[in-house]
C-alpha cells in the first residue's frame, strides 16, 4: 500500500491532489446537472441536445490545439493554472445564477459550454504535464495513475450528489457549489513550494511549432497506434453521459437520483481501474489492447440488460476498462516522450481524446434518438473492439515473439519496440 501511494510522500502533489479532489467532485456534480438539465428540463429527451453541448465543450481543445500545446511547453504552468482554474470558476458562477433565477435557456448552455471549452483547451494539457513539475520523473507513472483515482472517485460521489441535489433544490445550486470548488484548487496551487517543483526546459519554438509535435508521433509507430486506438474511443466509446442519461430516462423510466446512481456506478470501476494502473510502472500496448477489447465486450452487454440494476453493475465494468484504458494511455505516452516536447504531445493526445467528441457525441446522440440508446451503446462496443484490432495489427508488425518453456508449459512472450 505504501508503493501505491507512494506519490502522497511529496507534499507537494499531496496538497494539489487534496484540492484537485474537491474541484472534481465540483465538476462531475455540475456535468450531471447540466446533462439533466438539457435532457429533461430544456428539451423533451433529446439526446442529440446532450450530444451537441459536449461537442462544443470538447471541440475547441482541437480547434486550439496550436496554442494550447505552446502554452502548456512554453508558460509558467502553475501560473496558468491558476488562470484557467479561476475562469472555470466564474463560469460555473454565471451559469448557476442563470439557472436559479429561471433565465437560463439552451442557446445559453450551448454558449457557457465552448465558452468551458475554450478554458479547457489551455487547462487540461497544462494540468496533465504539471504532474511531472510535482513529482519527478520516478514517480510519474503512479502520481498519473492517482490523479485518475481522484478524478474517478469524485466522478462516484459527484454524479450521486448532484442527483440527490437536483431533486432536492435544483440544477442552479449544483451549479453554485462547482462554483465554490474551485476555491480549493487555487489555494492548493497557492500553497506550494514553488521551490521544490520540478521545473523542465522551456520547449523552444513559435505556436506553430506544434508541428513539430505531429512530426514527432509520425516517427514514432507506438505512438501513432496508441493515438490512434485513442481516437477510435474517444469517438465511439466515451459518451457516457449520452449512453447513461438515455439509457436511465428512456430505456429504464428512472429520475435524477437514479441517473447519478448509474454514473456513480461506472465510477467505481473507474476508480478500481486507477488503482489498479497505480501499481504498474509504465504501462504497454498489450494492456491498453486488453483494456480497449474489455471495453468494447462491456458496452455490448450493458445494450442488452433488461433493468437498471444489472446495468449498473455491467457499469462497473465499462468503467473498470475504460479508466485501464486511458490512463495507461496517458502514462504510456507522457513516459515515452522526451520531456521538451511533452507539452506538444500531450495537447495532440489530449485533443485526439476530447476533440474527437465533437464526431461522436453527435452520432451517437443522432443513434439515440433514432434508433434507441441500445443502439447507441452499440456504437460505442464497436469502437472499443476497433481500437482492439489497432493493437493487434502494431503487435504484429512490430511485436517481438519468444516461445519460452516455463514448468511444462509453453508462454508466447513480447518484447514491444517503437519501429
């Protein structure tokens, strides 16, 4: 246990993850909020609404990807966070106030929504390669792995208080307390010793030198099947508040409280999967294959279960895979990367991720809506198991195969190169 959490010894990733933790629960209670109030409350369960909002949240994180990525190699990074933390904040502010006093109308969350996104395209690669600054290279892999646990678990607690909230008070007031949350990051980014960061080299280069960073994924062929495996998720798979959402209202007939039970419930695969990525020290294309196949098996199941509670529990399992998945991909490529183009690649891989939600997000929901959540889900299996037969086809062409007799038996060995 002490190897698990070993990244907790320095204070301070101990501080920021303290604060990460809270703002997270703020974040994953306002994304179910807003969801329902979309679904239910703006529209008439229209998913391709739902579908529409996370496009334009996740779609300027590639639209920006030149200057993100600069800026996350090229800035102060704890000074930037500080920024984007606080506009977040604000946000969350004018939305909940809006939302309480009965003005807020659609056109309005599709506008906070990029407005979101915009801040987020800047925040996010900052965010994920400031964990290096924290800890050090030694610890990178486990301080990735548990920054995912506290992402996953308040993605648990969020979603099952934001439903109890909304039922209670309302959307706007779920709102409020993202708002207030984000206090505790910015005094956690406050309260470090800037002293004992690990600072890097600055990346060298103008905005555009982000092509440089697509040059350095062309050459690397590890890299472009993992980016690649990650698209074919990211599109398909990683609509969980389409896939959730209209499952719970359409398919099941349930209210708030039991939508954020389910998503509470993917959550704690989710942070099972984190936990588990936490005592690996660096990850391999076989477990992100494994992890996408799982994943893809999952979603097929969860289409076809007949009530809420064995779909919660096929959830957990569509978590589990999921967060396997992506954080062995994260750690994979912030280890395989030379740090001075870290930023860069980070911001590709990042973009690739959530970027590839604008694609999806509206097809997925258009699938909803036509031919029925099931369906949509579908989507999503097939996305997992394509991302599964990327891996397969890197580790043919480029695996190392040793037969090896151990005991009497007979073990198929890889030894994965980059080409």
């Amino acid at each position: 246990m002490p190897a698990l959490f070993r990244s907790l010894s320095i204070y301070n990733y101990r501080v920021w993850a303290a604060g990460a933790l809270v703002s997270n629960v703020g974040t994953w209670m306002q994304r179910t909020a807003q969801d329902w109030l979309v679904l239910t409350e703006l529209t008439h369960h229209n998913a391709t609404a739902v579908g529409i909002v996370m496009a334009l949240q996740f779609g300027p994180l590639a639209l920006l990807l030149p200057l993100s990525g600069y800026a996350a190699d090229r800035l102060d990074r704890r000074r930037l966070l500080i920024a984007t933390q606080a506009a977040m904040g604000v946000l969350a502010l004018v939305l909940g106030g809006l939302t309480i006093c009965g003005l807020v109308r659609l056109w309005q969350v599709y506008g906070f929504a990029l407005a979101l996104g915009c801040v987020t395209a800047f925040d996010s690669p900052a965010r994920q390669t400031f964990v290096a600054e924290l800890v050090g290279e030694a610890d990178l892999a486990n301080a990735v792995a548990l920054n995912s646990t506290s992402f996953n678990a308040a993605r648990m607690i969020g979603p099952a208080m934001a439903g109890v909230l909304i039922a209670l008070v309302g959307s706007g007031w779920v709102f409020l307390i993202n708002a207030a949350s984000f206090v505790a990051v910015l005094g956690a980014l406050a309260a470090l010793r800037v002293g004992a960061l690990h600072r890097r080299d600055r990346g060298t280069g103008k905005p555009g030198g982000l092509t440089d960073g697509f040059r350095y994924v062309h050459g690397r062929p590890d890299l472009r099947a993992v980016l690649l495996m990650l698209f074919l998720i990211g599109t398909f798979g990683l609509n969980f508040p389409i896939f959730i959402s209209t499952m719970s209202v359409s398919i099941f007939h349930g209210g708030a409280g039991q939508y954020g039970t389910l998503s509470s419930a993917m959550a704690l695969g989710s942070v099972t999967g984190a936990l588990l990525a936490a005592r690996r020290a660096k990850p391999q294309v076989t477990l992100l294959l494994g992890g996408a196949a799982l994943f893809g098996t999952a979603c097929a199941l969860a289409a076809i279960m007949p009530g809420p509670i064995p779909f919660g529990l096929v959830l957990i399992l569509v978590g589990l895979a999921a967060q396997t998945f992506t954080t062995s991909t994260n750690a994979l490529v912030q280890l395989s990367t030379a740090p001075h183009m870290r930023g860069r690649v980070i911001a590709i891989q990042l973009a690739i991720a959530l970027g590839s939600t604008p694609i999806g997000a509206p097809i997925v929901g258009w699938v909803a809506d036509r031919l029925g959540p099931r369906w949509a889900l579908g989507v999503g299996a097939a996305g997992g198991l394509g991302a599964a037969l990327v891996g397969v086809a890197y580790l043919l062409r480029y695996a190392r195969l040793r037969i090896r007799s151990e005991n009497g038996r007979m073990r198929v060995l890889m030894d994965e190169g980059t080409g």
